[in-house]
C-alpha cells in the first residue's frame, strides 16, 4: 500500500510525525513525504523535521509565500506531475492550511483517494482563510479523522456519511505526550519563574495596524505585572516593523523549535494566543489560555480545557489575565481521545 503526505507550514510537521511512525510498524506500508515549502525559514521547518524525527521529505515543492490564490495555485500545479509519477494508494493532508486544501483539490480532479486529518473542525467564520481550506478539505475527503465529537457533528450536518468519519482523537496530542519529557529538560533560556507566554499571527489580529496597536499596547499594559515573552511569527514581526508600533517593553525573539517552545508554554503562568494548536497544547498542560478571538474551531478547549475566548476586547483580556494572576484560572480536563494513539488508530484504519 502506498500512502503519499502532504505538508507545508509549521502546524503540519506536529501532525505527520506520529500518522509516519505508526505508519512505519506496517511492513506493508510504503511511505513518500512531500513538502510543499508554504514555511521555508529554517525555524518555521527544518528544525521541526529534526526535533520530531521526521525523514526529509522526498519531494519539496519549494512554493514559498505568496498571496493566496498565487500560492494555493502554485502547489496544485507543482504537486500534479508529482501525484501523477508516485501513483498512491492514499493522499493525507493534514489541518487546515492552504497546502492541505491545494493538494486535496489536485487529488480530487485526479481520483486520488484522500486521508483528511483533523477533519471536522469548524469556527464557522469565513473570513478566516483556513475555515474556507476546512469546509472544501472536508467535502473532497473520503476518509475523515476527526479529533473530537463535534467534529463528527459537524460534518455529518454537512451531508458526510457516517461511514467516512473515524473519531480518532488528536494527532498534535500525541507529538506533545511523545516529547514533553525532553521539552521540560530543555533550559529555561534566560526567562524568569512567571511569565505570559505570547504568539500571535492570524491575519484578522495582525494585518490591520489598529488592531495589531491595540493588542500590544494591551500587552504593554500587562507587562508592567508580569514579563510578556513573545516568539514572534515572521508576519508579526514584519508588521510591527510596518506600523511604526512600539513594543519596548516586550520579550519578542525568533519563532522558537518545537521542543524549546513546548518547554516554555509548560512552564508559563499564563498563554495569550491566536493560534489554533496552542488552545489545544495549553489544555494538555492544564495551563490557562487567552484566546484573542471571538470564535474557535477547537470548541472543545473551551467546554473542557483550560482556554478562554478573550476576542479583540482589550478589556476582557486584561479581566481574564488578572483572574490568573490572582490565583482563580479557570481549571480544566483532558478531552477524551487526547492520548498519544491517535496516529497509531489513524495506522490501524488505514493499514490494519
Ligand atoms: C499559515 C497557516 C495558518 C497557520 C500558520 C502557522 C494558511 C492559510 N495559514 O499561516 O493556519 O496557523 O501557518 O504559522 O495556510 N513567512 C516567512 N517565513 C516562512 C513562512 C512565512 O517569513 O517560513 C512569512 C511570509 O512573509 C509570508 C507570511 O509569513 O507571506 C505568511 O505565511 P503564510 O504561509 O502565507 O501563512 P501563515 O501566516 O504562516
């Protein structure tokens, strides 16, 4: 059986490594990697690939960034003749990011069957370009391996048979339970006993300079009580930079490796993020997470983790945080299925 992946930016790489390793048990498993180069810094991709033990891929695309359209299309031109010469049995995409959306649709022209992991997932919001790669993901898909139950809600209310959904449980998970031995070993790079952990990159938050000025300078605010460590998204970074924005008083480095970021988020007082991965890590932890988002496709983190949606309200961000530090963070549980063997259940329904 031969099972072709696709990856591209750096939520992917968490993702692949346990479905590749579960993968590798089954003597009858051939596996081809194929990485379409959406991340290309060396710490937005290489140093996952090392840290997670992932093989290089076999194929790198090299698309690099662009605008949407321009990128989406460049991996769909770029992966055909490569989809065509390998011939897999199965194509899985992982998440919700446009290389997963662009080689599902060349898949799906070709008659390729498609593996969706973290199928299921809905903000119901479509201004949020990920939400759009979702819901055509999810359609195109023929076996979908949702991380909880509403995902298995969410796509029967979309006309999914039953039949293709497989409630597997959550594939960042069994990354995270894999090395969060190694990752609290990891030094503690200089930073104090208590600290906000913050990342920061959707482009609802930070490609509007009012917005993006608002949510530092509530950062700043809360600074001035506890140290706000900030590994910054290239994006992030380039528009403070364009913006003019102050940020002085802020902790902000280079995206951080896996292992060193996983470190610092067990040991944080308290997350403040946009990310989507990070609701679901900080709910692992147990450790109280600040959404600055006014909806979540990870509903689940919220019902049953730690996290809490503070949106763009600078108000309640700061009312929410002083909650924390006060000693009255909202407490929270381990969704079912969040165990590490959600690659190996993926193996099994692919692979026996
Ligand atoms: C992408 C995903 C998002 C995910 C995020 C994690 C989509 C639609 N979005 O967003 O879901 O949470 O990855 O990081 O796929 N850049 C670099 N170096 C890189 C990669 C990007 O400097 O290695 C810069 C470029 O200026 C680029 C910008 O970041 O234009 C945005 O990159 P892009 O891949 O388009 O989307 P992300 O914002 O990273």
């Amino acid at each position: 059986m031969k099972v072709l992946h696709i990856v591209g930016a750096r939520p992917n790489f968490m993702k692949v490594a346990p479905v590749m390793n579960a993968l590798n048990t089954r003597n009858h498993v051939v596996q081809t990697l194929v990485h379409t180069g959406q991340h290309y810094d060396a710490n937005m991709s290489d140093v996952f690939f090392a840290q997670l033990g992932i093989p290089a891929p076999d194929v790198n695309l090299a698309v690099g960034s662009g605008t949407h359209a321009w990128q989406t299309a460049e991996i769909m031109t770029r992966f055909e003749p490569v989809l065509l010469d390998r011939q897999p049995d199965i194509v899985l995409v992982y998440g919700d990011v446009n290389s997963t959306v662009a080689a599902a649709l060349v898949c799906a022209k070709l008659g390729v069957r498609i593996g969706h992991v973290e199928a299921g997932l809905r903000s119901f919001d479509r201004s949020m370009p990920e939400e759009i790669n979702r819901l055509v993901t999810d359609q195109l898909a023929d076996m979908l391996f949702t991380p909880s139950e509403d995902g298995d809600t969410n796509l029967q209310r979309e006309g999914i048979p039953a039949g293709k959904i497989f409630r597997v449980g959550n594939v960042m998970i069994d990354s995270l339970v894999k090395l969060l031995p190694a990752a609290r070993c990891q030094n503690r790079q200089g930073l104090p006993e208590r600290y906000a952990l913050v990342t920061l990159h959707r482009p609802g938050n930070v490609d509007d300079g009012i917005i993006l000025k608002r949510i530092l300078q509530s950062l700043l605010d809360v600074s001035r009580d506890l140290c706000v460590v900030f590994p910054a998204h290239p994006r992030t970074r380039q528009r403070i930079v364009d913006f003019g924005l102050h940020s002085d008083q802020l902790l902000i480095f280079d995206p951080q490796p896996y292992l060193e970021f996983l470190g610092m988020q067990s040991r944080a007082t308290v997350v403040i993020t946009d990310s989507g991965g990070i609701q679901e890590e900080t709910t692992y932890l147990g450790i109280p997470c600040l959404t600055l988002r006014e909806n979540t496709e990870r509903p689940v983190t919220v019902s049953v983790g730690t996290n809490v949606l503070v949106g763009s309200d600078p108000d309640k961000l700061k009312s929410e945080f002083y909650r924390v530090l006060a000693g009255n963070a909202k407490k929270g549980n381990i969704p079912p299925l969040w165990d590490g063997q959600a690659g190996e259940r993926i193996a099994a329904h692919l692979a026996g």
